[in-house]
C-alpha cells in the first residue's frame, strides 16, 4: 500500500462536485473508495467515512422534505444540511492532507 495524502483530499473534495453539477455527491466518492481501498494507506477508513455521511445526508434530506409543511422547519433543516455538506468535506480534506482520520457529524454508520 501506498501513503498518498493528495488522493485522500481530492476524494474528500469530490463531494463538493454536487455544487456544480447538481449531483453526484456520492457517486465520486463512492467510485475512488471503490477502486482505491486496496492499494492506498487509508482510503478504506476515509472512503467509510465518506459514503456513511453522503448516506447520512440523503436520508436527513428525505426527513426534512415532509417537514417543510410543519411551519417551514424542513426548510430550515435543508439550509443547514446544505452548510454542512460544503463545510465538512474542505475540513475533513484539510485533515486528511495532515495524515489524521476524518470526523463528520450527524453521520450514520451504514458501512463499518
């Protein structure tokens, strides 16, 4: 296995492709743990992390959408999934580029 910390980033970032295109917040991801986990030190754990928290979001998404029409709450509830699926995976690359393992809140663990 190979020590490679810019991959881990560039993984991390790749959720941030749903900003631009729409979707595919967790395909990217899912597509380099998929195909990287066995010859990088590390994408297995970071690559878990990763698709438990895209998972995460989509099920609080689906929660949130019905709770629009209890006084607006899920609107508020997708602005705030919203920041946090922006702000969490530019921490998390910038602690993987520092070798320490990513925390993201709210996450479920589908995968473990």
């Amino acid at each position: 296995m190979r020590q490679d910390n810019q991959l881990l980033v560039i993984t991390h970032l790749s959720q941030l492709i749903v900003c631009i295109t729409g979707f595919g917040s967790l395909l990217l991801p899912l597509v380099f743990w998929l195909t990287q986990k066995e010859k990088v030190y590390q994408m297995d754990v970071h690559g878990k992390n990763i698709i438990n928290f895209q998972l995460s979001l989509i099920i609080y998404a689906i929660i949130c959408i019905p709770l629009i029409l209890l006084f607006g709450l899920g609107l508020l509830g997708l602005i705030v999934l919203g920041i946090i699926s922006v702000v969490f995976p530019i921490i998390n690359a910038i602690k993987a580029s520092n070798g320490e393992t990513p925390n993201y809140p709210l996450s479920l663990n589908f995968i473990s």
